[in-house]
C-alpha cells in the first residue's frame, strides 16, 4: 500500500513556531507530527510513501530521508507555487492501484488500514474519512415563519453536530484526471467534479480521536492528547520498546534539525 502525505503548507496561522519548522515537524513530545503519521502508516502495512512539499521543503527531506530508518520508503514531490490540497496530485507519478491521501498535520488513532480495506470493498472512485464537529451558536436562536414573521421557535445557545472532511482520502489512480496540470485546487473542488461526474464517493465515519493541527489551539490539544495517551498514538513503540528505551529516544533527530536553525 502507498500514501501521499501533504505537507507543503507555510502553516501560517501556527506561528511563531512555522517560522523555525515547517508546519509537518511541529514537534509533538519529541516527535515531529509527520513522523507520527509515518509510523502509524508504517504499522499498518503501508510501505512507500510520497511527500509533497514546498515551503521549507530542505528541512523535511533533511529530516527523513529516504524514510530506510523509520522502515517506509519515502520520497518527494516538489512545487515552487502554492497548488492547494489537491493539485500536487496531479505531478505525483500514481500507482495503478488506490493511493491513501491526508494532510500531514493530523493527529488521529485512525485504522489507517480498515479505511483502506473500506474504500476497495466499496467499489469508489474515492473515499473520505469524516469525523463529528459540533458548532455551538454564542446566543439565542430564534425561528420565524416567513410569511407573517411570527415566532415559531426559540432555542437558547443551540449545539449543532456535523460531520466534516478529517483531511484523509483513499483515491483510486483514475481521480488524477480530474485534476489539470499546474492548476491550484483543493479537494472540496475535486470532490465537487467527481460529483458533477456521477462518481462514487464512498464515505467512512470515524469517532475517534482526531485533532486538524492547524491553529496554536488545536496544537496545544494535539500536544496534551499525545503526551497523556501517547500508547494509544504509537501501540507499535510501546509494544517494542522498554521505559528505558523511550527515555533514551527523548533526544531524537529533531534535535539536531533544531540547532542547524540557530
């Protein structure tokens, strides 16, 4: 099995720590996100993997590598222009069998494998894993009949739960297609074609643990989570590794990346 992980983005909304790391090695504990990410996919039988990168793309490959150490070849895709969460797609060579796709700021104790086994006994041309997201509205919410502006209902500070895109994907190689060369895009976009299409988009809804690591808020809830459930992030690390051994990996290689930037 093959991913593609995305992690090109400045992470602007991070900073001041985007202005040291690019967003994908934000360290959480000791471990940058991205290479969390890596091991899981890694332990869940995933063994090559492409990383689409741009900004600060240097300290990404510095970091990683050919992947050899962590047991996941890896390689790179290149952009000197912002091409949106879709559009790198387009300049990665596919396999002709189903690719996993997801942002590489996510935190999740996803089975990357079941959403895998999920998507191709769906028969779809693509797959979304969707997560709950609840919006609490800050004040009274009232309903009225449009007709004669009677009141109809009135809710104080209502709760309303959704289900939105957790930023991971299952793509089969003829979605590339729908992607033009050069174009910048996002996936709401290229959902929308596959759509417009009459393609089947499969859905798989997750009830787990998922932090998007896209503000300083949500950083620090990914940083708590990992360091108090971090067994349950990493079951492989813990499986293998004695306490001493986890203690002596507290200096990882994101150390050095550190002190080259200063």
């Amino acid at each position: 099995m093959r991913a593609i992980l995305l992690a090109g983005g400045k992470g602007m909304r991070l900073q001041p720590y985007t202005k040291v790391f690019p967003k994908s090695l934000i360290p959480l504990d000791d471990l940058p996100i991205l290479q969390i990410i890596l091991q899981q996919l890694r332990d869940a039988g995933f063994t090559s993997c492409v990383l689409a990168v741009s900004h600060k793309a240097n300290q990404i490959e510095r970091y990683f590598g050919d992947g050899s150490w962590l047991g996941i070849e890896i390689e790179y895709s290149y952009s000197s222009i912002p091409l949106g969460t879709a559009g790198p797609l387009r300049m990665i060579d596919v396999s002709d069998e189903p690719c996993l796709v997801m942002n590489s700021d996510v935190l999740t104790s996803l089975d990357f494998a079941d959403v895998y086994a999920s998507h191709l006994d769906s028969g779809a041309m693509a797959s979304v894993v969707l997560c709950p997201h609840e919006v609490s509205i800050g004040l009274g919410l009232v309903e009225i009949n449009e007709k004669d502006d009677s009141v109809t209902g009135y809710t104080e500070k209502p709760t309303f739960s959704y289900l939105v895109s957790s930023g991971i994907y299952v793509l089969n190689p003829g979605v590339i297609d729908y992607i033009p060369q050069g174009e910048f895009i996002g996936m709401p976009t290229l959902f929308q074609r596959l759509l417009a299409d009459n393609k089947h988009i499969h859905s798989y809804q997750f009830h787990g643990e998922w932090f998007d690591i896209g503000t300083i808020e949500q950083y620090m809830k990914a940083e708590e989570a990992f360091q108090r459930y971090r067994d349950h992030f990493l079951r492989s690390e813990y499986a293998q590794q004695s306490e001493l051994d986890r203690a002596s990996k507290k200096m990882s290689p994101l150390a050095n990346l550190v002190s080259a930037n200063f």
